[in-house]
C-alpha cells in the first residue's frame, strides 16, 4: 500500500478548511440573514450554533477522517462495514452541488475578466441576465448554450483541476494563497466601504441588535441551518481532509480556528455588503431596505451598479472584489472536488493522481453543462433547493446516528482526546446523539411541510421532480454503484 499523503502543516491544513467552508454563501446570504433576523441578535444566535453544533460536528468529521487515515466511504467503512455505502453518498452529493456551483464560478471569471474595464456599464441586470447568462423565459424554455457561462466554466474546471492535481501537494500550495487573500482583500473593502457617505446607515441594520428577534422560532433555525451549511459539513470534505492528518495532529481547536476563519469571512462580508449599500441607498435617495436584494442578485447585479456609483478607484475595486469572489468559489470547489478524489485514491492507490482527478474534472464538465443553458439559472436554483435541504440535512443526521449510537463506545472520543489540548467531555456526545440529530430533524420535516404546501417558488412539478427530487433518490442508488465498481481494490485500502 503507498503511504498516505499528508498535509505539510496544521495550520496548512487549517487553512485548507477554511477555504472549503468558506465560499459564496458567506458573501450574500450571512449578512442578509442576520439583516432579516434582529442583526446582532442574529449573530450572537450564530455563535451559540457554532459551538453547539458546528464545532461538535466539524471535530466528528476532522477526528473521523484522522483516525482512520481515510476519505469518508472507507473512514466510515472501518466502523461498520455497510456504512461504507454512507460515505459513498456523501461524496455524491457533494459532486452533485459541485455540478452546479461550478457554474456560478463560471459567473465569477466572466465578471473578474469584465472587471478591469467595467463591462457591465449602467445595465447591470441586462448584463448579468443577457449577456452572461441568456436567460430563457422560464425553466420549460431551455433554449441553447450560454456561451460566456461554457467558456467560464471550461477555464474554472482547469483551475479546480490544476489545485487537485497532485492531491495534497498541489492543495497545499494553493490554499496558502486562495484562503488568505480573502482576509486581504476584505480588509481593504471594508476601509473602502465604512468611509463612504452613507455607510453607516447601512452597517446599522446589519449590527444594531434587535433583541425582540430572539423569540422568534425562525431566527434559531436560521442560524442554526447557516453553520450547518456554510461550514462544508455532511459532504465528506472535511473527513477527507482530516485524513491528510498525521494521527497525532492536534483536533479540537483546529476545528475551533476553522469555525472562527469561516464567521470572520461571513462577518467582515457583512461589512462590506451593508457599508456600501448604505452608500448606495443614499446616492439613489432610497431607504438601505429598498436597495437590499439577496441572493445571487446582490453579487452579480447589485454589486456592480454600486462599483459604478464609487466616487473613485471603480476598477480597482472591482478587480479586487471579483478576484476575492473568485478565491472564495475556487477553494470550495477544489474541496468538493477532492474530497470525491480522495475516495477513489483509497480505492486505486497505484493510479496515478492526476489521472483520477481528470477523469473525475471530465465527469463535472458533463454534468454542469445543464447549467450552461439558457434554463440554468433555474435548473441551479432547484437542484440547490432540493440538494442543499434534503440531501445534506439527511446525510448529516444519518453520520450523526452513526457515530453517536451506532458505533460502540466512546472510540472516537478517546481517540480525539488523546491528540487534542482541549478534552471532549459529556457536553460532545450530548451535541452529536441529541441536540445535532433532533435539530436536523426538525428541519427536515419544516421544509417538507413547505413543499407541500406551496411548490418551490412557483416552478413547474415536472421541474421540481425531474432536477429537485430525482437526484435525491438516486444518490443512494449511485453510492452503491460506486462501492461496487471499486471493490475488487478494497485491498489497497486493509491496513
């Protein structure tokens, strides 16, 4: 068997991680959940999710891969031996969301390479909506290819491949750059955005708590969902990950820098999104509520036309705001990306690295080219929906049974104490077999109950079926696929 590759330093592999959980979601949809749920009210509802489940979680999966010296199908297998198939779906799952996400960096490098001229102009949606995306009429109007959303996601595929190429070593060099320039880079707008005219107005409604919010059922759930999804949790990277550990690097308070890297990005976005919305509110000489728009409008529609309105350096600030868009995307794809990797290196430890992750790149380019549509805007839409909110959150309660009452005694537990300076104690079993498992739970059945109710957002049942639900039910059928095809090497991967 060949030795396991491993990341050349802790705080590299940190930096790995940080870099996976740390993407566009941080950018747009922190800050206006905590603007929708009582601002500071909402962040301190965040921290408290942190460290009852993101933390507790994230130590799960870091110490599972660790100890195992395995990605998530074998790291699993080694507790029971059917619970390989779980791990295969993880990963699935998570090739699934890099099919679609790899289309939205696509959108990035379209707008990194316009930034250096502002190419958009005065027309913002026009260009965001016409002539990048090409957007149909509706999801039953696919039309053809979007030619700049085809071209940006060839060129993004060859900067994914490029980072994984060589596995851990490639990664390593990498990260060291795509996962600090956010920090820089965020830094620089945020002393741009709060000395603008205005900015304070709109930093208020993102910071000013409202603490009648607290009593509100949805703020919790909100915070909670946030940490569950932006810190790459339930999709086998961060146990792939973990497995590039030497056994004795120490576990829990790499998760806690992990967990503190992924908020700051989120915060200091919020900084940066609200300073200058609230510049451009008073520039158009409208309220900052009516200038706020999430979701991917705000990056790629209102973001733009507020560049347009800075008073100076508009390029510049472009190019670094696109460009840090562009190392947030590209490290959680590289992550998904590897972590599917990694499972097959188990599995084929003789083939060659870079012919596992090319192969693997090709397969993403075919399956992401639904989304190069004049429909992938809604095809995107859906296949997160359904994904993101079934897929995930039955994955992340299906690990947690599985490591909280499936597996017999506390080994994973001492195994983590034994590397760490901070000791787990009951306060960690009581997270990931009660509070982690009931919450998700309670998630699942609230977003069911949605569905039925009202269809998501009005698309057509054969939409939601065919891009939403089908996947869901063939993940597991495909985890089993894979398992199989990969069988006759489960040698390379006995101990």
């Amino acid at each position: 068997m060949l030795q396991r590759q491993h990341w050349p330093s802790r705080w590299v592999f940190i930096l790995a991680a940080i870099g996976s959980a740390a993407g566009l979601g941080n950018l747009w949809r922190f800050p206006f959940l905590a603007y929708e749920h009582g601002g500071a009210a909402f962040i301190l509802v965040l921290v408290l999710a942190n460290i009852v489940i993101g933390i507790p979680l994230l130590i799960l999966e870091i110490g599972l891969g660790q100890m195992m010296q395995r990605a998530a199908p074998d790291a699993m297998g080694k507790i029971r031996k059917g619970f390989r198939y779980l791990g295969w779906l993880a990963i699935t799952l998570g090739m699934m969301v890099l099919f679609y996400y790899m289309a939205v960096m696509s959108w990035s490098v379209n707008y990194f390479a316009s930034a250096f001229t502002l190419a958009w102009g005065d027309d913002t949606v026009n260009f965001f909506l016409g002539d990048i995306l090409n957007l149909s009429g509706g999801v039953n109007d696919i039309g053809g290819i979007s030619w700049p959303v085809l071209s940006g996601l060839l060129f993004a595929w060859a900067l994914v491949y490029f980072s994984v190429w060589k596995g851990v070593q490639s990664v390593s060099k990498v990260v060291v750059w795509t996962a600090t320039l956010p920090f820089v880079i965020l830094a620089i707008l945020i002393v741009r955005a709060l000395t603008l005219e205005g900015a304070g107005e709109g930093v208020s409604l993102f910071l000013v708590p409202n603490w009648s919010s607290l009593a509100n059922p949805d703020l919790w759930i909100a915070a909670f969902s946030q940490v569950f999804f932006s810190l790459s949790l339930a999709f086998g990277i961060m146990i792939a990950y973990g497995s590039f550990n030497p056994k004795q690097t120490e576990i829990t308070m790499s998760a806690v820098w992990v967990a503190v890297g992924n908020f700051l990005v989120s915060f200091m976005s919020g900084l940066v999104v609200f300073g200058t919305l609230g510049y451009m509110a008073t520039q158009q000489g409208v309220p900052v509520t009516e200038a706020v728009t999430g979701g991917p409008a705000l990056v790629f529609m209102i973001f733009p036309l507020a560049i347009s309105l800075l008073p100076a350096f508009n390029a510049l600030i472009a190019v670094l705001f696109f460009g840090m868009l562009l190392t947030l995307a590209i490290d959680s794809a590289f992550s998904l990306l590897e972590a599917f990797s990694a499972a097959f290196r188990d599995r084929y430890a003789a083939a060659p690295t870079k012919k596992i992750a090319l192969l693997i790149s090709l397969v993403g380019i075919a399956g992401g080219l639904l989304f190069t549509t004049h429909a992938g805007l809604y095809f995107l839409d859906i296949a997160d929906h359904f994904i993101v909110n079934y897929g995930l959150v039955i994955m992340g309660i299906l690990e947690t049974v599985i490591v909280g009452w499936a597996w017999k005694g506390n080994k994973l537990l001492e195994f983590v104490n034994k590397t760490s300076t901070v000791k787990l104690g009951v306060s960690w079993n009581i997270a990931i077999k009660y509070i982690t498992p009931i919450f998700l739970t309670i998630l699942l059945i609230i977003n069911l109950k949605n569905e039925f109710v009202t269809p998501y957002e009005g698309y057509p049942i054969w939409a939601l079926v065919y891009i939403g639900a089908l996947p869901i039910i063939l993940s597991p059928f495909i985890a089993v696929l894979l398992d199989r095809l990969t069988t006759r090497k489960q040698a390379a991967v006995e101990e």
